[in-house]
C-alpha cells in the first residue's frame, strides 16, 4: 500500500505526533513517504525507523499557513493511495482540502486502522464510534497519542521538490499564547484544588500545571470560601459550575456531593489525596494516595515527558 | 447540571414550533440571568430593574393580547412562558401577571382607544408599568364591599380610599385602580404623579420576597375625566382581569413544583445514608412518585385549559380548579421536596424552601385556595355559600 | 455591504444520552435537536458582521425536514433567505457528497463569505469548511475564535495564534468565541412563523464511503486506587494510553 505522510510541524521542528503516524502506517505495512512543509524536520523525518522516503516540498506559500495552499502543493508532491496527516487543527484543514481536490474520501480524528482500510472514529464527542471502510485512495488524519510511535534510527534518502500554491491568507498580527487563564467551563482539562492545598499560594503549583496541559484551574468551596484569592468563578459543584471535561483532576479535594455534582459526568477523574478513606477516590478513576507536595512535582515531570 | 423539566406524558411534544421556541427563549433567560441572582434579589427584597428591561425585550407581557404593540401569542404560550418564569421565581411570574393580565388586560378590553394607545404599547415593552388595585385592608376575598370610592367633581374624578397588597405598586407608573362611583365598581387609571396619589411599599415579607408588594393611598387624589375605563361595570371588571391572572398561575405553579420535583430527584440520588442513596428507600421513592403523579395531572389541567381559552369554551370554574388544585399541589410538593433534602432543604443554596414561601402567596392571591372551592361548590350545587346570615 | 451563508446543522442536544442499538446510533430516541453549538458562534459572527457592515445572510442547513427548525430559530433572529437541502433519498451522505450538497447552495446564494462551525457536533469531522473551499476555489480560515466586520480573524497557531484577514471569497469556520449568544424575541419567533424556508434537491455522485456500524466506546474500567506519589508514573501512563486524555 502506498502511503504518504504529510509531519506535522511545529515551527522548524517536527512535532513528535509524526512518529506515531508513521507507526500507524508501518503497521499497515507501507514504507511510508514523508512530505515535509518547507523542508521543516525533514533531517528528524529521515531518522525515524520505516520511513521509506523525506520530500521536502519546498514553495512560498510555506511562510503562512494556507490549507488552500498547502494542499495544492501536497497534492502536486504526494503520490496516489493513502494520505495520513495528524488531526489537528491544520492537518484537518489541509486533509479536507487534498480530498476535496482529489474528490476522495476522507476520515479525520482516526482511531484505530487496519487493512482494507477500515478505520473507526469518534462521533457524538466520543459517545459513539463509527466504523467506515474506504478504498486504498483517501485522506486519514489520526488522533494523536493513539498509535505507537515508531521509533527512531532509521535512514531515509531524502529529497526536495518545488510545490507552491497561492496563499489568499495574510497574517496581521502573531499573538503568543495567552497568559489569560481558561476558564473552566472552556477547559477539556480541569486541575482543582480544595482546601487541602493548605494556602491560596500553592495553587501556584496548579497553575503551573495547568500552563504545561493547556488545563484551566479550578476550586473546591471550601478553597472558594476560605481564600479571598480564589475567586468563586473557579468554584466547581452544586452552587458553582458543572463541568465535564475529558479530564478532572481534584487535588486535596475530599469529594463532597455538592462538589460531585459539578464534575462528576468528567470522562476521568484522577484524585491526589492524602487520605484513603476520602470520598473522592469512591469516584476516581486513579487515585493518588498521596500528599500534593510528593505527588504533583513528578506528575510536572511524567506530563513534561509526554507532551 | 442540565434543567430538564419534568415532562412525563411528553405534553410540550403538543406545543407549536413557536410555543416551543417561546419557551426555550425564556427558559435560557432564566436560566443565565434569574437563577444566578434571584437569591440576591430576595434578600434584598428588590425586583432586579433589569428584569423589567428583559422582560420588554424578549416581549413576553400581555402575551395574548393583539395590537397597540402586543405579542398577540396564544393561552398555551402564555402559560408555558409563566410555568418558566416560575421555575424561576413566583416574584417574577406575579410581575408578569401584573403587568399583563392585571393591568394591560383592562386597558386592552375595557380602555378607550385613547388609553389603548397611550398606554398599552409602552407596556409591552416594559417602558412604563402597571399595578392592580383591588384588594383592601377589610375586604379581600369579597371586594364587591369595597370602602374605595370615585366621585364625579365635573371637570375630574376624585378618588378617596386605599389598597392593600398591591404586586409591583410602589414600582409601577399606573394604577389600574378599582373604586365605587355612585356605588357602582369602575376601572380607573391612577398614574404616579398624580395630585394625592402615594404607593408607600410593604415590608417584611417572608414570601415572595423579590416582588414588590405596596399599600396605595388615595387622598383627594384627582384624576382628568379621560381617566375612567369606559367599557365595563360591576365586578366583572375586575374579575375578567382575574380569570386570566388565576390562568397564568395554574400554569406557573407547575414550573415551580418542577423546579423542587428536580432538585428532589437530583439530590435523593446523590445523598448517601445507611450506605446507599435515599432514593433507593422506598419511603422517598413514594414522595417522588407522588410528585410525578401530581405535576402530571396539573400539567395536563393547564393545557386543557388553554386550549379552551384558546377556543373560547372556558367558564370561570374551570380556571377556578385548576388554580386551586395547581396551587395546591404544587405547595405540598415543595414541603415533600423540603423533606426530602434534610436540613439542606432550608439553605437558599436550593430553590426549594423560596418557591414553598412564595407558594403560600400564590395559594392565597388571586382568590384563595377555598375562594375557589366555594366557587367550584356554587356550580355543583347552585348556592352560594360565601356569606350567610348568622 | 457583505453577503454570508451561514451552514447551520441540526444535531442532538449535546447533552442527550446516545445509545447504539443493533450496529447504529438510535436517532429516534433523541429528543431534543439543536444547532450545532460551533455553528450558533459562527451565526452570532455572521449578525455582528452584517449589522456593522451592512448585507444579509442566508441561513442554510442540509437534513430532513426536523431540521426547519435551526432555520426557524435562524429566523427568529432576523434571517429571511433561508434553504434546507434535502432528497428523501438521502441517508448517510458522506463528507465529499455533503460538501458538494452544501457548495451548490453556497453558489446558489452569490455571497462573499461563508460562516460555519469548526466541525459538527455529531461527527465531529472538521472537514466540511475546508472542503467547501476547495470546491468554491476560496481560501478558508479555521477554528476562528475572534472576528470583526472589518474581516479579521483570530485563529490558533502552534505557538499561540495569529490575526490573519483573507481575500474573498472566503470560507471562515468558527471554534467558540467570547460572543455572547443573542436570544431571539417573541417579534422575531412570531416572523419565524412566516419565514419560508427554500427546500432544494440536488445531484450528489455515488458515496465512496462503506459505513460499517456504529459502537459504543469501550468500557472504561472500574476505578483504582494506588498507593502514594511513587505510583505517579504510572497513572500518567495511563491516562495515556489507557483514558487517552494526554
Ligand atoms: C448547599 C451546599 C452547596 C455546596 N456547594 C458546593 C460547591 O458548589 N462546590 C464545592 O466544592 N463544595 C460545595 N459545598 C461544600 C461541600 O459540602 C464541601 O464542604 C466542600 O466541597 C469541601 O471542600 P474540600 O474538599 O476542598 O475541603 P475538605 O472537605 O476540607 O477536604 C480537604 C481534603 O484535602 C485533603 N488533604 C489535606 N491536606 C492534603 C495534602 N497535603 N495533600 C493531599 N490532600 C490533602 C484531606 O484529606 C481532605 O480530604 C456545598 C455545601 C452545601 C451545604
Ligand atoms: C404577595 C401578595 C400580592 C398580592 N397582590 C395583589 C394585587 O396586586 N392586587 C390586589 O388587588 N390584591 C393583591 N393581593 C391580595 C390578595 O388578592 C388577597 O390577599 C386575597 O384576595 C385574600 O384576601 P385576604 O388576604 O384579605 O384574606 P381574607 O379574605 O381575609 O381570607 C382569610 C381566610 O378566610 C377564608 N375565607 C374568606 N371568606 C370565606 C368564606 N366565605 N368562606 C370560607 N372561607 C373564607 C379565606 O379562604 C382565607 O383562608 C396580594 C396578596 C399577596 C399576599
């Protein structure tokens, strides 16, 4: 099966997704063609084990993103059969379009492959699956942190083509992250904090936490209650917010129903408590037993390594 | 958590695309702009002046009323705006029972075409303000012996007497006001302002606490002639104003009875004692089943009569029993609710312990609770009962 | 002045329980319908945009008729120029052939811009902005969260995010946006009841797609309780490759 890969790129870096797309095309078993925006990565691309082949597709358009561009200059690069791209914001965009351009189909936010190529995805926000079968000539982006990554020492041969297209899309202004906090009913992850931090000052930690896995913070009432600094806009639970994010992680929390009935529809909750016997751990998916003090600096670390 | 309005025999499936539409329009209002502050509002026994200002906009008062600016929208969508309200607030119904049915109602039956014009559209969008002056210190359920009176002074009319309990009084811009004149009951228009007019406001209030309830004075007060409604005489007047109010509250009550009825249910299921959640008691599962039983039928009750309001094939006892059973249920479901929730059922952090206060109102206002069984009996049997010689 | 279509969807409440019964998502046990909450962001975009420059909107929709009522409410909010497309043949019609369907119409309506959600709340695709572009030959700005009437928009970038403007033509789809969401009133619901709504057909080529079923998403497994901070570790990798939420 002919695969190519479009990296996902971070900047002049390859975005480490790329190796688990390429995982997912090695396990089909395709020496996958990597296709490279201006050339970003292509030197990390060629080092990752099973790729068959790193094109940097070289052109203008590559100074701004431009699905419409980026598409017509991948289109022109990329052979036929499968295109496998990361489902992000910019590699759905630019899937879209090389289906769209090819008149193929295309299956975004994939979770699970197999030959034929039979794939499933999300629907409904994850409260279905649907399964779909396409034919060997279609566009597949895939979720990240769901295939293997492939590993590195590989040793691809590498090569440059000229592809551009034209770029309709002018930037104004590049605004670094926003330092404003997310607010948690935005948040698909959700760090709170109850009285158990013991002072206003060491939701510091959360907030750290929080900047790493893009996670809004938020509060227990008694947190609300005691500190004047934790305004009651973090406040989760019966007289504060519902939520229900993909993640909720209650830190010195003890779990009291009115704090419940805000959170507790969260796909997965971890809880970090230094008590056993707390009633949060009866609706944790992972409890922590443990103080915050030994237990959030290495959840910091384990999150650096993975993200 | 998600409001889900209990709905048992799926009735709003029978609603229009506009009804329903109507419906979520002010379900969301309340939701966003009336739960958030309306404990702050009782509190401070303040009626929010936004409130008012949404209310005009979204145009939800003098829902059924046509023309000079009026929604021209049918009973059923009346009723299903108050039954929202007051999963909000009975305060914020009664503002909207006011406002509609107590005071543009009369103007929009009995006015001239002037008073129409002057008045109604203005009051459509909450811009100026009614109250109802009927009741009065000694005359209540039977108001036909009203003490307040009108005389004829040639070029005005003089108004002398007060009126007790009077929703939105101290807050309105006019008075549709009800006086004797040559011992005849007549509508008259007091507007704030007016020579010998005052509409002192009522404290102390343990129920229906973000309504304004107000005494109106009248001393000397003197009014243009063009003031008078000239199209009704007698407690008719007065009573088709009511006919529509009570209809609106047979509705509304229901909105509050759901309101306790889902913060029953949500909190049996998630309070844990002797190891697992009262709802899985039985004793608790009765209240909850009884609930369901009655908020079904008073469901049922209200849109039937809509339904004849909208075909015109109502009668006054109609309205009169589903007020009064409406109310009723509806009262001893937040008691069972109140019940239900231990001691948190007496925290303003849940509805429940507000719309049980506010209910003791609602069963009195607008005729009370046995007012209406003694009209109900009058049809039965032919014979009044409400006085007799002793 | 500007023209915008706007592509609303009808979808289940985002709160309704979705059950699979025998291989598919059992549509008849949902209630409650809504528009596509992205597509509510991208319409309020649309009504700011029109009142500040001037123009009108046409509201368009693909489904059966149920799905009138995102129109209605469109409606209810002032839009006059409103078109459902549907055959009665239609059943699932995959990417391509929405996209198509929904780039007839776009063409049909002579407009400027185009406003949708950044992907639908049922399928959650994203794909049908970018692929509209590509028919119309327009440019598409995505996941939009911050729009004026002057033709600017926020979008996100790798390192933060970037205010681009973009020649017309053009295809914007919405992510949420700070706007408030603007509730309708009874003059515009009782305007609604008079809008008529455009129901159109139209020739889609053979589905390319095989839809083998729908499932519902694997069990997760009961709660674990793990003891003490050396256990970390291993619970982040699980919420990895286990929960998949990292
Ligand atoms: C009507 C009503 C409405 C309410 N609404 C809400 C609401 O909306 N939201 C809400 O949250 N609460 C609400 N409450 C309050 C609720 O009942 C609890 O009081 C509150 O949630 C407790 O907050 P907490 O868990 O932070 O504090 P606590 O119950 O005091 O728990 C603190 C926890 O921290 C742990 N801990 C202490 N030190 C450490 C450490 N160093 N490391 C790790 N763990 C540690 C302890 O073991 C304990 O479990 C409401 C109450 C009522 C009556
Ligand atoms: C918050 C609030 C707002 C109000 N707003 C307004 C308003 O805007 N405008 C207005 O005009 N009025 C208003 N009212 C007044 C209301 O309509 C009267 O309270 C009501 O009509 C009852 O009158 P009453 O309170 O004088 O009770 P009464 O008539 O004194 O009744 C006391 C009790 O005696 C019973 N009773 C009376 N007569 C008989 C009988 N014949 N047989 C058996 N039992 C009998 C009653 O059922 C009741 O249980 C309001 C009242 C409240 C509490």
């Amino acid at each position: 099966m002919d695969i190519t890969i479009i990296a996902e790129t971070q900047g002049d870096n390859l975005h480490p997704v790329t190796n688990q797309l390429v995982g997912a095309a090695t396990s089909l078993g395709a020496s996958p063609t990597i296709l490279c925006a201006g050339g970003a990565g292509a030197d990390t691309a060629a080092g990752i084990a099973g790729v068959g082949k790193v094109l940097s597709v070289i052109g203008d358009c590559f100074s701004t993103f431009d699905g419409g561009a980026w598409a017509a200059a991948f289109d022109a690069a990329a052979g036929t059969g499968v295109i496998i791209g990361a489902a992000s914001a910019q590699g759905r965009d630019v899937a879209a379009r090389i289906a769209a351009r090819r008149g193929i189909p295309v299956v975004q936010d994939v979770v699970a492959i197999s030959q034929g190529l039979t794939m499933t995805h999300p629907i409904y926000s994850g409260k279905a699956m649907q399964e779909v079968t396409v034919g060997d000539d279609c566009v597949v982006t895939l979720r990240s942190n769901t295939f293997p990554p492939a590993g590195d020492g590989g040793n691809a041969e590498s090569a440059t083509v000229q592809q551009s297209g034209d770029v309709k899309i002018a930037v104004q202004e590049a605004i670094a992250k926003a330092s404003a906090r997310l607010d948690v009913s935005d948040a698909d992850i959700i760090i709170s904090g109850g009285r158990g931090m013991g002072s206003p000052d060491n939701f510091e930690h959360l907030y750290a936490l929080s900047d790493k896995l893009g996670a809004a913070v938020g509060a227990s009432r008694a947190a609300v209650d005691t500190w004047d600094e934790i305004p009651h806009s973090m406040q989760v639970g019966q007289t504060g917010k519902t939520v229900n994010p993909s993640l909720y992680i209650a830190v010195g929390i003890s779990g009291a129903i009115q704090h419940l009935a805000g959170m507790r529809t969260s796909k997965y909750i971890v809880a970090i408590n230094k008590d056993p016997e707390a009633p949060i751990f009866k609706v944790a998916d992972y409890g922590i037993v443990s103080t915050w003090e030994e237990a959030l600096p290495i959840l910091g670390d384990e999150i650096a390594k993975i993200l | 958590m998600v409001y889900e309005a209990l709905d048992f025999y799926d009735l709003d499936s029978q609603l229009t695309d506009e009804e329903i539409m109507v419906r979520d329009m002010v379900r969301d209002w309340v939701e966003d702009e009336v739960l958030p502050k309306i404990e702050k509002a009782c509190s401070d026994g303040v009626f929010p002046d936004e409130w008012r200002v949404a209310l005009g906009e979204m145009g939800v008062l003098g829902a059924p009323l046509e023309g000079y600016g009026c929604p021209g929208l049918s009973y059923v969508a009346y009723g299903v705006i108050c039954r929202e309200l007051e999963r909000g607030d009975s305060g914020l119904r009664s503002f909207a029972s006011v406002q509609g049915s107590l005071a543009m109602y009369p103007i929009w039956d009995f006015g001239s075409e002037e008073q129409k014009n002057k008045y109604l559209p203005k009051m459509a969008t909450g811009d100026l303000i009614g109250c109802f002056g009927l009741t009065e210190p000694d005359y209540g359920s039977n108001p036909g012996d009203m003490i307040t009176k009108a005389e004829d002074k040639g070029d005005h009319y003089l108004l002398n007497g007060a009126k007790m309990w009077i929703t939105n009084g101290t807050n309105s811009d006019l008075a549709v006001v009800w006086a004797k004149l040559d011992g005849v009951i007549r509508g008259f228009i007091v507007e704030t302002g007016d020579e010998g007019y005052s509409a002192p406001e009522m404290t102390g209030k343990h129920s229906l606490k973000a309504s304004v309830t107000s005494e109106l004075v009248f001393q000397d007060c003197k009014i243009p002639k063009d003031r008078i409604l000239p199209g009704v005489e007698g407690l008719k007047g007065p009573f088709s104003c009511l006919n529509n109010a009570r209809y609106g509250i047979s509705w509304g009550v229901i909105g509050a009875a759901q309101a306790c009825f889902n913060s029953a249910r949500e909190y049996s299921l998630s309070r844990i004692q002797f190891d697992h959640p009262i709802a899985a008691y039985q004793l608790v599962q009765n209240k909850l089943a009884w609930m369901l039983r009655e908020i079904t039928k008073g469901q049922l009750l209200a849109l039937e009569l809509g339904r004849k309001k909208d075909n015109g094939s109502w009668i006054p006892e109609h309205i009169s029993l589903a007020k009064m059973n409406n109310v009723d249920i509806a009262l001893q479901i937040a008691r069972e609710a109140r019940d239900i929730h231990g001691a948190n059922g007496i925290l303003d952090e849940y509805c429940i312990m507000r719309h049980m206060a506010n209910l003791e109102s609602v069963k009195t206002y607008e005729g009370t609770h046995d007012i209406h069984n003694l009209i109900i009996g009058r049809h039965i049997t032919g014979i009044q009962s409400f006085t007799r010689s002793i | 002045m500007v023209e915008i279509a706007v592509l609303l969807k009808q979808v289940p409440d985002t709160n309704a329980k979705i059950v699979v019964v025998n291989g598919r998502v059992d549509e008849s046990a949902i209630a409650s319908w809504v528009t596509s909450p992205y597509d509510e962001y991208a319409f309020e975009a649309a009504l700011q945009h029109i009142e500040a420059a001037g123009g009108s909107i046409t509201a368009i929709t693909l489904g059966p008729a149920r799905a009138d009522k995102v129109l209605k409410d469109a409606a209810a909010l002032g839009v006059t120029k409103l078109v459902r497309i549907w055959q009665d043949d239609w059943q699932d019609l995959d990417s391509n052939q929405v996209q198509a369907a929904l780039a007839n119409a776009v063409t049909a309506a002579g407009v400027d811009l185009v406003y949708c959600g950044k992907q639908s709340a049922d399928r959650n695709q994203g794909s049908t902005g970018p692929g509209i572009a590509e028919i119309l030959g327009a440019a598409c700005v995505s996941e939009v969260s911050e729009s004026d009437s002057a033709g600017s928009y926020l979008r996100p970038t790798a390192s933060g995010s970037e205010r681009v403007t973009v020649s017309s033509p053009a295809v914007v789809t919405f992510t949420k946006t700070q706007n408030e969401l603007r509730r309708p009133n009874v003059r515009g619901i009782m305007m609604a009841k008079r809008a008529q709504i455009e129901v159109v057909g139209g020739d889609v080529s053979a589905s390319q797609v095989n839809f083998n079923g729908h499932s519902s998403p694997a069990q997760k497994p009961p709660g674990k309780t793990y003891e003490g901070s050396e256990s970390v570790p291993e619970v982040v990798g699980l919420l990895r490759d286990e929960a998949k939420v990292l």
